[in-house]
C-alpha cells in the first residue's frame, strides 16, 4: 500500500463493505430465497446471488426476477422489493463473517491515526446493523450507503464525498474494494485502488480490470 503513496501511508483508507470485509452472501442468499418462496418463483443458488450483489438491493432484485420470473419480472418487481427488504432485516447479520485479516488491519490503521470510511451499495438501514454486529462500527467515520446520496458506485459521488467531508485530496486516499463499481468509482474520482480476490465481481477475476494492487488478503496491505 505504501508503494502507491511515496513510501508513505495513504491520508485515509475507503472501505466497500460486501465481499471486502464482510462475506455476505449467505444472508442475501436467504432473503432472496424467501422472497421468491412468497412470490411462488424457483429459488437462486447462492452462486447467483453471489454474482448478482454489487449494485444495491433494488438491482439484486431486478436480477434474481429476471432469472426466475420471466415476463412478469417488471410486474412483481414492487411486491418482490417489499419482501425482500423485510426478509433481510431478519436474515442479515446471522451468517455473515469478517474476511480474515479485516480486523487487524483496521486496528493497526487505527493505530497510526489513518482515518477510515466506508462506501457500500448496500442501503444505508442494512449497513449499521451489519457493522455494529460484526463489531467493527467504530472504526468508520463517514459511513456512506448505496441510497446516502442521489448517485452510487459506480459513479464517483460517494468517495469525492467522503474525501471532502475528511479534507483531503481524492489522490491520498485508498479506495479498497472487491468489484469493478469499486473500481471505476475511484478511477473516476482520481484515487488509487485496491481489490481484493476473494470478493464479488458478477463472475469475473477482479483481477481483469487492472486494479493498482491486487490482494488475496486485506493483511497484505500492510
Ligand atoms: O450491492 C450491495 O448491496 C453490496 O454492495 P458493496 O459491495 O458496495 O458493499
Ligand atoms: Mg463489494
């Protein structure tokens, strides 16, 4: 990480949030399960889940509808919408993990007094909760989620926030993801980024899209 900053420590580091630090599929799995179990549709592996998490809730929606609903996807979108956020306000949290070396990493870059943010599609009434059971809420100042402003990732609005609300250049800070949304925000914001291997990226290596570092744990940015 050092290397992308003159030897020295990024100004702040900005967090995605589902497939970076947290594996989350399995709760958005049960939830889309549940909401298509309502709605009488076929049910997703969690392999497609797992390829449609990325763009938001409405989008992992749209998309479970369209590989299960056929001609009535558009139909039944508002009724699915419904459901399934009250279906993940039950399930979120129950299964998810930290990846290894998330909490490690935070608490040393706490340590040296980095600031460090969080920028995720997942709408913002999901995200406290999640962090606040996974422990890690306090290490992120602002929090920003996928419905916070009028534009998403992959639109860079988010992270030139985050960068102006901590007073500092876009280009020292760290933008540290899992997708190509994550990627593209950042490059259009003009800072660095790095991703992770493990995470989301609807079914394509990361990897493909050239990030400015490539990692297959958090811990190898320090
Ligand atoms: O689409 C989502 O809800 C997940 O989004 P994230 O990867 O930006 O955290
Ligand atoms: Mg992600």
């Amino acid at each position: 990480m050092r290397s992308l900053f003159g030897g020295q420590l990024p100004a702040a580091v900005i967090y995605d949030l589902d497939g970076t630090l947290v594996d989350s599929v399995p709760d958005l799995h049960s939830a889309v399960e549940r909401f298509q179990q309502q709605l009488g549709l076929p049910t997703a592996s969690e392999c497609e889940v797992r390829d449609w998490v990325g763009n938001g809730a409405a989008r992992l929606v749209e998309r479970a509808l369209a590989a299960s609903a056929g001609e009535r996807a558009e139909a039944l979108f508002p009724a699915a919408m419904e459901a399934f956020m009250v279906a993940y306000a039950d399930t979120n949290g129950r299964r998810a993990r930290l990846y290894e070396g998330v909490r490690p990493v935070l608490e040393a870059l706490a340590a040296e007094g980095v600031p460090q943010a969080l920028v995720t599609n997942k709408p913002l009434a999901f995200t406290h909760p999640l962090l606040e059971k996974l422990g890690i809420a306090s290490y992120f100042s602002p929090v920003l989620g996928g419905d916070s402003l009028p534009a998403k990732k992959p639109d860079p609005a988010p992270l030139r926030a985050v960068a102006e609300t901590l007073g500092v250049a876009p280009e020292r800070c760290l933008m540290v993801g899992d997708s190509r949304n994550d990627l593209l925000a950042a490059r259009a914001a003009g800072m660095p980024v790095a991703c992770v291997s493990y995470g989301y990226n609807h079914g394509e290596p990361i990897a493909v899209s050239c990030p400015d570092l490539l990692v297959d744990s958090l811990l190898k940015l320090l």
